[in-house]
C-alpha cells in the first residue's frame, strides 16, 4: 500500500510495468517491452521507458562498441546503452540520461550522499539505501506520464541484478496492486523431436519467486508461436492464467513485433490488468500509422553499403535503423550490405570480396568510429563514391575523413589526416580546436548531445534539411582545423553547416549527392520521421536508377 514515508503520490495515477528476463540474455525482451508501450500508445497513454543495466559503469560511455553493441546518444547527452534506442524509436519519445539506470550511477549516488554526511551517522547498506535509491529513479522517471515500462537487464539470478529484483519487491508492497505488473520473458526451446520446452520457463519463474515476485505474465520466446498446451503448462506451473500466457515469436523484421503482440492480446491484457480499459481510446480511433508504416507496399529495392569495422553489426545499429526509416518513407526496401573497412585495401582500387560488394552498391554510408583500424578502408570508399558519383552519406568520422580524402587525393596535401588518428600528419586537417588543447581539461572532453547548427542557404544541406537551422546529436572530439578551411573550399568542398567556428556539415559541389555531418543524424531518426539526411540519400539513389527492382520492373515488394 502507498505509504508516506515512500514518498508515493496515488493521485499521480502512474502504472509501472517490470520486465525481467530468465534463462538466458539477448532474447529481446526490450523489443517486447518496447512494442507493448507503442500499443499503449497507439491507445492514446503516455509511455515512457527506464532500462536498468546492472553494470558498474556509471554510463556506456566507455564501453566498447564492438562487444556490446553502439553508444546511443539521447538529447542530453547522455551515453546510453542501445536499448534506449530501441524505446526511443518504438515508442516516438525524448529520453533523458535519467532513464537509463546503471548501478554506477546508483553507488556514485549513494557513496556521494555517505561523504557529504547524508544519513546521519547511520551505517549505510544495499537494502534500503541503495533499493532506495533504484525506486527514487524510476519513481522520477515515471513522473508526468501514464505508463513507464521498466527493463532490467541480464537475467533473474545474476548477482548484479539482485538489488534491483528487491527494489521491485519493495515496490510491489508500497504501491496499489492494480498500478504495477510484472512481466516475465523467457525463452521455450524446442527438443530435438520438435516439442516445446517449459522446464527453462518453470526454473527461471522459480528463481523469481524465492527473491518474493510472482510474474502475472508470461512471454515465451521461441521459434514459432507458443502450442496451447504449452501455455496450459507454463501457466499451470508458474501459477498464471493461461490467458496471461504470450507468445513471442521470430519475426525477420522488429518492427513488426508491435503487429504480432496485438494479435497475440497482450495489450489487452496489460490494460485490463492496470485498469486502463476504460480510459483508452476505443479500437477504432487508436493511432495506426505504425501498422501503416511497417506494411506499407514497397515499389522496389536499394542497395546501400555500410562501410564500418564489422566485430558485432550491433555497433551500427541506429544508422541500420535510420537507413530503414528512409526506405519506410520512400516505399522501398533498403537492403545494407555490410561492407568490412578492415578487409578493403589501401593502395589503389579497392579490391577483394568487399571492394566488390561496395562497387555493387547503390550508395555508400559511413558511420562514426573511433580509433585508427580500418580509416584506410574508409578513405577508400569515400574517394570510390566521389570519383565514381556514387550518393554518398559520411557521419561523424565519417565526416572527417570525407575531408581527409579530399585533402589528400584532391588538394594534394600528402599525408593528410586526423590528429587523433595520426598525431603526427604533416597536415591536421581534422584536430582539437586551439581552446581544446589550451585548457588542459578541456582535451579530452567530447562534445555530446544535441547542439545547433545553422544552414546555409542555397546548399544541398539547405534543401536536404529545408530549413536555415537543425538540431541533431553529437559525441565528437575532434573538428574540422580551422587553417585549412580556405583551401578546403576553394578546391570543391563547402561547408554547409556551421557552429561558431565547428564545420558541422560539408558538401561537394560536383557530386550527385555527397553529404558529410559531424553530428549523428542517426540518433534522431524515427519509424515515423525519417532523418533528412538519409532521406536525401535515398532520393539521390532512386533519382539515379528509378527505383531498382533487378528488372522486374512493375512488380512490388511487399513486407
Ligand atoms: N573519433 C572522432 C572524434 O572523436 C569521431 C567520433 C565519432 O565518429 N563518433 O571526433
């Protein structure tokens, strides 16, 4: 029951979802978390999302791309974990760094309060200083919105994720049962004769309870669609309905998730469960520009090559994304073809398997990285698109060595590069900003998070982005060095978009399209609000080749 000294407010009328995992990680339970809230948004609520991620890193910003998948940067500049991504697209909302909850950030919090003589000579403990501190978080995360869906990551038994499990234990006994429903994701095997297995499911539900939460649902991962006796069996065994029993199935596209678990009825469920059938808008007037969306016919199909370092594909996962919502606005299928930078070469043509596959793309994109491994391949697949009118689109490092390519094979400034990549280049044409490295602290320190920049008229940037101004993500150190700028633009490149002193967009003046950001486009784009830039992208392809469909021509490609 609410209690004062929770500091709850039921009048607020917040309801909380919980989704845990159980056996093992990766089976998407942010996606099935994330596609119930755009359902309830669909019906008209206000959902937001937290993702708990029981790491000691205080943010992901020093984790590595490459094993866990990329840095997603929210307006604030707050480096997330990349399942804020997934939240922020699904369910069409601005996130904070407040909605991503690590345990660093929670023992800096409450070893921070100990020193400054916060608890009055108390000994300070996990329960209830730190499971404090985890409902604080949520609790303000929650505020002003209807519903906030809330993931813990990893599984139910890491011992990482114990004071979180608490923390929702406590929760469940301060608040209103009605306000709070906890969702379980597990995964269903199949034996080798082809049954569905529950032993996992009924293990992992058991792990639950002894820490005193009962799941009152059940999504099953697997394969195919759950059999009735196997959610009679789950059901049976981990004390829920049989119809709090969900199915979540593979699917080849994510953002059709949101599609199978309405015909599935979880929403349903889920608001009748939190008392919310009544408020929600009536099926027929409920938000449908998602369904629309994702099964839209397409009219045909582009290739676009993503040159990056290819360890873990999740590394680029918002620039994968972004390229989809261009295809969604246009009606066509893009296809990208992952094209490794480690594999390409660097002394003349690209050759070999990859050279190949980017030579048999429609357009090229290269994302941001950091770190010397596989610039080369990148340089040389931007000289490829320019020399060979290839659309172009280069964010962030990307940008940089769009103007390090240029320097080098255009202007003939032997050598050229980025400082960060070759401090010792004769010509730094991309390096820290003199105040930078003036102010010793300031050296290191990235520029992150939504920044303006102003537009030139006149400029492909100007049509792209049909505005005078843009405001997008950043998480950069390095820039374009203002002593070569001059000669930068009098040899073909403009820089269309400009900060203070920042070059924050460059263009080519003979080139179909060729389009370089030194922020992250990336990040802002939606299911629903395809980011300009690779829009743009994708109109200069389909101006080029009319809608490719491998000749045959007329016959549509439907989702
Ligand atoms: N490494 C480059 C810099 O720090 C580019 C960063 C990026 O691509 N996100 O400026």
């Amino acid at each position: 029951m609410p209690t004062e000294e929770t500091g709850y407010d039921p009048t607020l009328g917040r309801k909380f979802i919980f989704v845990t995992g159980g056996v093992m990680s990766g089976l998407g339970k942010g996606i099935t978390a994330a596609s119930t809230g755009r359902l309830l948004a669909n019906a008209g609520f206000d959902v937001t999302a937290v993702k708990i991620d029981p790491y000691l890193n205080v943010d992901a910003g020093t984790m590595n791309p490459y094993q866990h998948g990329e840095v997603y940067v929210l307006k604030d500049g707050g480096e997330v974990d990349l399942d804020l991504g997934n939240y922020e697209r699904f369910l069409g909302v601005d996130m904070t760094s407040d909605h991503n909850v690590t345990t660093g950030k929670v023992y800096k919090t409450v070893i921070e309060r100990e020193r400054g003589g916060d608890y009055l000579g108390n000994t300070v403990q996990v329960i209830p200083h730190i499971t404090d501190d985890i409902k604080r978080r949520i609790r303000e995360a929650a505020e002003g919105t209807d519903v906030c869906i809330v993931e813990i990551g990893g599984t139910v038994g890491d011992i990482e994720g114990m004071p979180y499990l608490e923390a929702l234990r406590q929760f469940a006994h301060e608040e209103d049962e009605e306000d709070l429903l906890f969702t379980h994701v597990t995964l269903v095997p199949y034996s080798k004769n082809g049954e569905q297995k529950t032993k996992p499911t009924q293990h992992s539900v058991k792990e639950l309870r002894s820490i005193g939460l009962q799941p009152d649902i059940l999504v099953g991962r697997s394969e195919e669609q759950l059999d009735p006796s196997t959610k009679e069996k789950i059901a049976l065994f981990c004390d829920v309905p049989t119809d709090a029993v969900f199915s979540n199935a593979d699917v080849e596209d994510i953002y059709h998730v949101p599609l199978m678990v309405e015909e599935e009825g979880l929403d349903a469920y889920v608001m009748e469960r939190l008392g919310l059938t009544e408020e929600a808008l009536p099926a027929a007037e409920r938000d449908d520009r998602w369904r629309r969306l994702v099964t839209r016919e397409r009219t045909g199909e582009v290739d676009i090559a993503l040159v990056g370092k290819y360890d873990l594909e999740d590394a680029y996962m918002s620039v994968h994304e972004a390229l989809k919502h261009a295809g969604l606005e246009r009606g066509v299928e893009v296809n990208v073809r992952w094209v490794d930078s480690d594999e390409m070469t660097a002394d003349g043509d690209p050759s070999g398997e990859h050279a190949e596959r980017l030579r048999d793309c429609d357009g090229v994109v290269v994302p941001g990285g950091f770190g010397s491994r596989g610039t080369e391949g990148k340089v040389e697949a931007i000289r490829y698109a320019r020399e060979h009118d290839v659309p172009f689109l280069g964010l962030c490092l990307g940008f940089q060595m769009a103007v390090v390519e240029h320097a080098r094979n255009v202007l003939g400034l032997s050598g050229a590069h980025s400082a960060e990549i070759d401090p010792d280049t004769p010509h730094p044409v991309i390096d820290l900003l003199p105040e930078q490295t003036d102010e010793a602290d300031m050296g290191g320190t990235m520029r992150l998070g939504a920044h303006e920049t102003a537009i030139e008229p006149g400029t492909l940037a100007h049509d792209v982005y049909g505005d005078d101004s843009c405001v997008e993500r950043h998480r950069h150190r390095y820039e374009v060095n203002p002593t070569y700028i001059e000669r930068l633009e009098a040899s073909g490149l403009t820089f269309s978009g400009r900060a203070g002193r920042r070059m924050e967009i460059v263009e080519r003046d003979e080139h179909p399209y060729f389009l370089g950001t030194q922020f992250h486009p990336e990040f802002r784009s939606r299911p629903d609000r395809a980011s300009p830039p690779f829009v743009g992208l994708l109109d200069a392809v389909l101006d080029e080749s009319d809608p490719r469909d491998e000749g045959e021509s007329g016959e549509e490609v439907t989702v």
